[in-house]
C-alpha cells in the first residue's frame, strides 16, 4: 500500500499538524494503598504533656496451701500489692508541600488546585506513616536538642505472651527486641500464643493481624484445609478470615505497614493513639512567589496492658 503524496498525516514532520489540541482525561487515578487496620481500630484519646503515662495492676497467683486454723489470730499481714506505672513519648511527624504561583494559577486537568491536591496526598501519606510507626520495632526515645523524640511501637511492649526466636523487651517501651532466626509461620505458633493469652488474662483478643504472606500462610493451617465451591456460582472460598481455637475465636487480617515478620493477636480496647496535636495544617511564612504548608502532629501509643495481647516473631515471608 502506498500513501498519496501531501496527504495529511498526524505523524511528526507531515502536513497538517499545526492545532491538533491534546486529548488528556480530567481524571486522576491513584490507587496506592491507604487503609490502617490498626489506627482505624484501637482507641483514641487526648495528652496533655510529651510524657503520657498510666498504670497497670494484677493478681497475686492462686495459693493452695490457703488453709487456716479455725479461731486463728492475724499476726501478719500481706503487702498491698502495687502497680506498674507505664510511659510512652510523643513523637511529631510532619509532612509538607511548596507551589509556586504560577502552578496554582494555570488551567490543571484532574484538579482545580495544585496545593489542595498536594495537602490531600500528604494528608494521606501522613496517615500511612502513623500507622507504619505505631507498629515498627521502636523504642521511645525523650529526645534532645539533635535528637528527635520517638514513640515506642507495638513490639516493644508485647513481652508475656509471645512464641519467638529472638530475645523478647522488657514491655515498658524503653527498649527494642531483637529480632532472632525468622521460622515458618504455623498453626501451632498461634495455638501456643491464644493459650497463653487465656491463661494470663481475662480478657478476649480480636485478631490475628499479619503480613500479606502470612495471612496466605493463615488461610492454609488445618482448620481451613477444606476449602468449598459453590457451584451455582462457581465461586471458590480459598481463605480463612475467623480462627475458631480451643481458647478464642478471632478474626484474621493482613496489614501491610506492619513488619511482615510479625504476627499481633490483638485486643482492640488495650490499645489506643494519646493526641497531643491532632493533624493540622498550619501556613508558612511567605518567602517568595510560593505557597508553602506543613501538615503537622503530635501523638503516642498507649499499651494499656499488653498482657492482653500477643505476638508470633521471627516468622519468614513466602
């Protein structure tokens, strides 16, 4: 085939081509990942200092040599137990966003403002990164002039009821675990961790909270093994999201802001943000030709007792 010569073509360097307008949609598609199971369901609550601190208490253990004589006199008395008294440091995370004013000026597809959508994004990505450090293997950390101050996460309170290889902290937040030799996650991992959890608390954990690969690991243990189909529908139910053991029923999620090498068997109410600033958005000065913000906040982890909790380590990732 041959094409007419002076025919007009929409090809670079052809007749014709002067005025051709863009075809660019006005829609923006972002679907990068932004939920935070945990954030989204432990408490919240408000702080008044950098230091936010409370306190927990227990039972002595059953006596069975608890056996008196009868008519017996009191000669001595048994110590008034007292409680532990527990701390965690704010830590202020900050996200910002520079436009100049031609950029806010100019026709945009997909926004009408440069900086409204740039506050959006940050905003979200302020959220995930909570959400990363509420559950990251840190301490806390009071901070100095050079140094900045650091909430302690997730696992370094989790100490009573745990199936690990590493060397679990002292569960006051003032230091890390370490991390040991990462190991298949099993079904019999999880057993041992809701067993010691029934036999250390009273209270109902309600998930099973792990990485991607893990929760795939979860849908395999021995009481998911038959997987069902329905025919009408050809549907195939290939995954276990409710782990019915001897102890407790929970549910199972995956978290992807979460070290994949750990699995948390939570309970929602012993867990909770303190806020000392909530997320605003606060002005700053003007320099120059730009508009500059900074999304800004303050908060902490509490771990109410994390006796009620519980964690398998040093799993590996398939």
């Amino acid at each position: 085939m041959a094409i007419v010569p002076g025919t007009a073509l929409t090809y670079t360097g052809q007749p014709g081509l002067q005025g051709l307008r863009e075809d660019l949609s006005n829609m923006i598609y972002m679907i990068s990942p932004e939920t935070t199971p945990f954030l989204s369901n432990i408490g919240r609550e408000t702080c008044d200092a950098v230091l936010t601190e409370w306190q927990t208490d227990a039972l002595a253990a059953a006596d069975v040599n608890n056996a008196q004589y009868q008519g017996d006199d009191v000669a001595t008395f048994s110590a008034a137990s007292v409680t532990a008294r527990l701390g965690n440091r704010t830590q202020i995370m900050r996200k910002t966003v520079i436009i100049s004013g031609t950029v806010d000026k100019v026709n945009k597809a997909g926004r009408n403002s440069e900086l409204a959508l740039q506050l959006t994004k940050r905003g979200k990505e302020l959220k995930i990164d909570t959400e990363s450090i509420l559950l990251n293997n840190q301490a806390k950390v009071t901070g100095a002039v050079t140094t900045a101050p650091t909430m302690a996460g997730v696992p370094a309170w989790i100490k009573t009821n745990t199936n690990h290889v590493g060397t679990n902290p002292v569960g006051d937040g003032s230091n890390v675990r370490v991390d040991g030799t990462p190991r298949a996650f099993t079904e019999v991992m999880l057993k041992d961790v809701l067993r010691q959890i029934w036999t250390n608390s009273s209270e109902e954990p309600d998930v099973l909270m792990c990485g991607g690969s893990n929760k795939s690991v979860a849908s395999s243990f021995t009481g998911g093994a038959q997987k069902t189909v329905d025919v009408a529908t050809k549907k195939l139910t290939a995954t276990v999201d409710i782990y019915v053991g001897d102890f407790h029923t929970i549910n199972i999620i995956s978290n992807r802001w979460q070290r994949p090498r750990d699995a948390f068997i939570l309970n929602w109410n012993y867990w909770a943000v303190a806020w000392l600033r909530p997320t605003s958005q606060v002005p700053l000065a003007k320099t120059g030709d730009a508009e500059k913000r900074m999304l800004i906040q303050e908060c902490t982890l509490i771990s109410k007792n994390e006796a009620a909790s519980g964690a398998c380590y040093d799993l590996t990732t398939p």
